[in-house]
C-alpha cells in the first residue's frame, strides 16, 4: 500500500477499489500538508518577536517568502525520484499589547496567503489550491519582562489557534489545512551582555481529526525548538544566527501509517534594521541541513516589514 502514495498521478485506466483510491489521495493530502513552508505554519519565530511592548503599541507585518523542495522522502520507501515544489506564501499579521489586571498580554491574527509552483511527485505534476490559508489567532501573556537591549530576561507564553478557513482541497497542494490546529507556545528573551541576546522558543502543535474523502486522517502532536543568537549591531540593527528544529508525529490515513511525518533541521540566518523609529525591515535565509521524511527544503528566503503604531 506504501508505494500507492509515491503514484499519486496514475492514469484512470490502472483501475483500483474506490477505498484505495480514497486511501492514497489522503496519503497525498498529507504529503503535500507536510511541504507547508515553516512560516504558514505560525509558530516560528524572528529573533526579537517576545518582546514585551509597551500597553497599547500596535504592530502590522507583513512577510513574503520563498521556497523550494528539491526531494521527497518516505519512511520505509526511501526518496521518490523527480519530486519537488516551491512555494511563494505570504502573511499578514496584526498583533496588539494590552494589559489584563497587571499582566502584560497581547492578542494577534495571521493571515496566509500564496501559492505553489512546479510540483511533482514521481515526476507527476500535481495540481494546486491556491489562494487563502487558514486563519490563525493567539494570545500571549507575559510572565517576566525587563529584558532591555542585551540585559534583563523576558519570559511569554503564547496560544495559536488555528481555524480551517483557508482554501482547501485534498487531491490538490493546498495552502489550507482542513482541520484545526492548537498551538502553545513558550518564548524567552535573555540578554547575554557585550551585545549579545539569546532568543528561544519551543512549541507543540495538536491537529484534530479529521476526514478527507471519506478517509480518516490522524497526525500525532508535532514538536518544534528554536534558538537564536542575536549580536546587536546598534540600537536600530541586529544580526542572528540559529536553528530551528522541527519534529512531527506520524502522519494516517484510514488507521494506516501514511509513511509520511517530515521531520527537518534548518539553519537560518537573521538581518535587521530599524529604517525609522517606527519601521523595520528584516531579511532571512534558511537551509535545511537534515530531514526524515516529506519534503525536504533546501533554501528559503524571507522579508519581513514591521510597523509600529
């Protein structure tokens, strides 16, 4: 039943029961699922992003990213040759401080949007959803917050939430989900002194499930770390360095282990600089450097604006 998910394009002519044909299409569905590039899944984080802002300030972003996935891999098959996408998605988000009682909080809403390029899979062009993600909302509270500059810690806990808004297809490469997604979240902010700042966050994400023509599908919780060093240039620019480390569970479909669960390590490496006191623009490029199962990425590249009002 494995290698049914690396043919997701046979002709109509190679018959099959209508239960495996359902099966394999919502093994695809997750194939494609786990190809999602790391930012339209929400829980990343930029170098700086838990820092506790003042009541009231404001702040609208925007990001745009690039990616592309030269291979694919399945657990117990090994890699399917001639398979690969890029992805060109981007975010809209707006996040706003507040205070409840004498905590520190905010509350925030993300909005994918994008679409996929050049897809294969076993050398079968795969057709596309594009369009609208899902809707992601948060909420943060901050438990400790006096990091300034390279000094003081800031600790903050965040909750995404997000909802099956986006469009959506299961025999299609989709920028949605279908399903919903919990996320908590924990993210620290360290001053090391001599400039330097440490930014950590680690995250587990629990799908619901679901079905997919018919078929149920299930994913086991999926972990993520990160961690960055960050050298402060100037009051207004930064560099950073790190890594992020993204685990997932075992992806089913129909009870039946899909082979599929896209484990992946990336590199990634930081700019940013405040061109105004209100307005920062930030640069990312990224690698993958190991991975074990889906697809693997092996460059992105990102730009971030940020508004503070």
């Amino acid at each position: 039943m494995q290698q049914n998910i690396i043919r997701p394009g046979r002709r109509p002519a190679e018959r099959q029961p209508l239960s495996s044909r359902a099966w394999a299409k919502a093994a695809l569905a997750a194939a494609l699922a786990a190809a999602l590039p790391a930012t339209a899944r929400a829980v990343d984080i930029s170098p700086g992003d838990y820092a506790a802002l003042p009541e009231g300030t404001n702040l609208a972003l925007a990001y745009f990213q690039y990616s592309s996935h030269d291979s694919l891999d399945v657990d117990g098959v090994g890699k399917v040759p001639d398979s690969g996408l890029d992805a060109y998605v981007g975010l809209a988000r707006y996040v706003h401080y507040l205070k409840v009682g004498d905590m520190l909080m905010n509350v925030q809403a993300i909005l994918p949007y994008g679409g996929f390029g050049d897809v294969r899979i076993g050398g079968v062009e795969q057709k596309t959803a594009n369009g609208l993600g899902d809707l992601i909302l948060g909420v943060s509270a901050f438990l400790k917050a006096d990091n300034v500059g390279d000094r003081g810690t800031t600790l903050g806990f965040v909750t995404y939430f997000t909802l099956p808004t986006g469009n959506y297809d299961p025999a299609k490469v989709s920028l949605g989900s279908g399903t919903y997604t919990v996320t908590p979240q924990v993210g620290v902010i360290q001053g090391l002194g001599g400039g330097f700042v440490l930014d950590l966050a680690a995250d587990v994400a629990f799908t619901f499930d679901h079905e997919e023509l018919g078929v149920k599908r299930t994913v086991d919780p999926a972990w993520q770390a990160q961690g960055y060093l960050r050298y402060l240039v100037s009051p207004e620019t930064s560099v950073s360095f790190g890594y992020s480390g993204r685990f997932e569970g075992q992806q089913r479909a129909g009870g039946v282990y899909t082979g599929l669960k896209s484990d992946s390590q990336q590199l990634r490496l930081f700019a940013s600089t405040f061109a105004t006191p209100s307005f920062q623009i930030q640069g990312m490029v990224g690698a993958d450097i190991a991975g074990d199962g889906g697809f693997r990425q092996d460059f992105t590249a990102q730009i971030r604006l940020l508004k503070v009002f």
